[in-house]
C-alpha cells in the first residue's frame, strides 16, 4: 500500500508508456492482420485501411467493448493471495504490458501475425508464477486458450470455404457471371451488416442503457442490413463492365463488383476487432490506474475510462501506419493470392466469426480467425493454393507467443521490483 501511494504518479506515467507502446503493437500486428485482406486483394489502400482502422475500431470497442474490462485477463490468475500487496499487481501488470508490446515488436518486424491476447495471457501468467507462485494461475483456462490455436482456424476457415463456394455456385459458374455478381451483391453485403449489428445487440449495450428483446434485436439488425445493402447496391450499380479487361481474366469485371463490397467487410472486421480485442490489449493499463486509484484494492474488474480507450486508439493507428504494412503483406499475398472475391470471403468469415465468439464467450483468438479464413478461401481453390511453409512459419509463431511473452514478463517483473521495493 505504501509503495502505490508513494509511486502511484510514476506508476501510471509507466502504465500510459508502456500501454501506448502496447496498442502501438496491436496496430501494427493485430489490426494489420485484420486488414491485410482487404489490402492484400487490392480492394482498398492501405491509406484507406488506415482510416477505417481508426474510426471502427474506436466504434466497436466503445459500442460493443464496453467500459469495462477484466483486470485479470478472462480470469486466468487469483489475486488473493496478494490483497494485502498489491504493489506486486501493479509491477506484475507494468511487466505484462511491456512484455507483450515486446513480443509484438518482434512478430511485427518478422511479419509474423500473432496473437495479441495470448501475448498478453502469457505475459500475466509469467508474472503472475514469478510473483504470486504456481498455483495463482487457473491452468484450464491456459488449457482452453491453447485449445483455440485449433478452434479459431478452423471457424473461420470452414466459414470462409463454404462462403468461396456458394460464390462459385452462385456467381462465377454461371452463364453471365457479372449479371449475377451485381444481382447477388446486396444480399452479401446485408449478410455483412445483418450478422455484425445482430451481435453488436446481443452482445449487450448496457453501457450505452440499451436492452433489446430478442425480436427487437433481430427487427433493427435486419433494418441496418436492409440499409448498407442499399448503400451497397448503389456502389456496385455504378460498376461497368471492362471488356478491356475480361479478355485477359474472364472474371476480372466480376471482381470489380466485389470492390465496393469488400469497403463493408474491412469496416465489419475493424468494428469486430475493436469490440473484441482493443479493450483487452489496454485492460492492464486499466487494471494499474484502478489500483492507484483506489489505493491498493485489488478487484476482478475495474473501469475503463474514455481516455484510456482514446490512448489505445491513438496508439492503434500509429502502429499499423508504421508497422502493418509487413504483418498485410504475410496476411494478404503471401499465405494464397487473393482477389476481392477470395478477400471478401475472408474477411466476412473472419468478421462473422469474431462477433459470434465474443458473443458466445468462446477463447479465440482475432489473428488465429484471420489466418485460418485466408487458408479457408485458399483450400477452395485446392491445398497447392496455400504456401505450407509460410503457414508453418506462422503457426510456430502462435505457439511461442505464450512461452515468450511469460519469460520476458517474468524478467521485466524481477527487474521493476527491484527498482521499486
């Protein structure tokens, strides 16, 4: 208790830095993957990226983030044993933070896409063997987070397949393929704004005073997705067909319907993101102020103040214009090529997958979705589409992010107690 109260200022000046330097990391991995589809099939720039990044995930976090966040990731460490010293949370928090931005450095720069809440969940169960002991960390819940290194590609690759081959059936083997592009573009982008506002409502906005009833919740989802299908149907009406074009690739006036269309699904996957991830990369830093705050109590949850959430979203932007062009290019060329249509499938797959998991409360991971959706568009086309080495290379990647980010915690934890007790 001394400790917080005679550092508490220095403390949270660390905890912004050190939560800057963190969210800086999550822009340029996390949200680079979430973008790299749209990116990587040439639907948009990564300038554009760039913007809708930055209002959507501000939007999803603060819609369907909420303003609270747990201050021990999903419950993976008991804090009982040091009530009486929380002094040991606060440098175990500040270790976590550094470690996990340290991590994702790294990946960045290797343009690996990992996983930002496993690096954060590695990085609080390294502090937390290093400074409360063996037994502070619920290992099933470490069982169910290794458990979705499977769960996550596999929803949205399987997502991602079948929506490649009900565009294949639909679309692309049919007598007129752009005809049918244009007649059944709408009802893809409504599928994109139906699921995501559906979610959005079911996940709860009690923090904005909104409780739905489920036929409500239905009725104003299928409002929106009527409404951005009707945006949607205007964009794609004003798309012409290039003849130029269609004589080197059939389908290549098929794919520019699917230009417009992939503007919706990039805003979806930044919206699903923010709701999913940006509150956890930040909640240490949330989990730090809240002690200083209240002077020591350690508590399961504490608020998110507005200003903290504003600092993540600064610290997104700043990493993916910076880093994320590296982490796109893995996600968008180099797993299988992508087009619109295949970045399309991707990204909606990914997106429809992120906000029924954190509707359902299901231990995924965003970047692990992304991935296993690219693989799944791919698989469509056959196993020789996929470049094995690469996935390889990055599911190796998924595996030492626990590991690492623990060690690097536990070392950052010893160091910044010595430097304070």
């Amino acid at each position: 208790m001394e400790i917080i109260a005679q550092h508490g200022t220095v403390f949270i000046v660390i905890a912004v830095i050190f939560g800057l330097y963190m969210t800086w990391g999550i822009g340029a991995n996390d949200v680079a993957n979430v973008m790299g589809t749209s990116v990587g099939s040439g639907a948009i720039t990564v300038t554009t990226a760039i913007i809708i990044a930055g209002i959507f995930e501000f939007a999803g976090a603060a819609l369907a983030g909420g303003h609270v966040t747990k201050t021990i990731r999903k419950g993976i460490i008991d804090p009982a044993p040091i009530v009486n010293n929380p002094e040991i949370l606060v440098l175990g928090m500040l270790a976590a933070l550094l470690a996990a931005a340290v991590w994702l450095m790294i990946a960045s720069i290797r343009g690996w896409p990992v996983s930002t809440t496993h690096a954060i969940v590695g990085a609080v169960v390294g502090f937390a063997i290093a400074g409360i002991g063996f037994d502070a960390v619920s290992w099933p819940k470490i069982g169910q987070i290794a458990a979705s290194w499977v769960v996550s590609p596999l929803l949205g690759g399987t997502l991602a397949f079948l929506l490649m081959i009900s565009i294949r059936r639909l679309i692309l083997n049919t007598d007129n393929p752009f005809r049918s592009a244009k007649r059944w573009g709408p009802a893809y982008v409504f599928l994109v704004g139906f699921i995501i506002s559906l979610v959005t409502m079911f996940k709860g906005l009690k923090h904005l005073k909104l409780e739905l009833s489920v036929p409500v919740s239905f009725l104003v989802a299928t409002g929106i997705g009527l409404a951005i299908a009707a945006v949607g149907m205007v964009l794609i009406n004003r798309v012409k067909v290039d003849k130029s074009q269609d004589k080197e690739y059939h389908f290549a006036s098929v794919e520019k319907v699917f230009v417009p269309m992939m503007l919706f699904t990039a805003c979806a996957m930044a919206f699903a993101h923010g709701s999913n991830d940006v509150a956890n990369g930040i909640g240490p830093l949330a989990a730090v102020y809240g002690l200083v705050e209240s002077g020591g109590e350690v508590a399961q949850t504490s608020e998110l103040p507005i200003w903290i959430l504003l600092l993540g979203g600064v610290g997104i932007v700043i990493g993916l214009a910076t880093f994320g062009y590296r982490v796109m290019r893995t996600i968008g060329t180099r797993i299988t090529e992508l087009t619109p249509t295949r970045g399309f499938c991707a990204t909606m797959a990914a997106a429809a997958t992120v906000v029924l998991a954190s509707r359902t409360g299901m231990p995924v991971s965003t970047t692990h979705i992304a991935v296993g959706a690219v693989m799944g568009v791919g698989l469509a086309r056959g196993i020789g589409a996929l470049d094995l080495r690469v996935i390889g290379g990055i599911v190796v990647s998924w595996i030492v992010t626990l590991p690492i980010g623990g060690v690097l915690a536990a070392l950052i934890f010893f160091t910044l107690k010595g430097i304070f007790t």
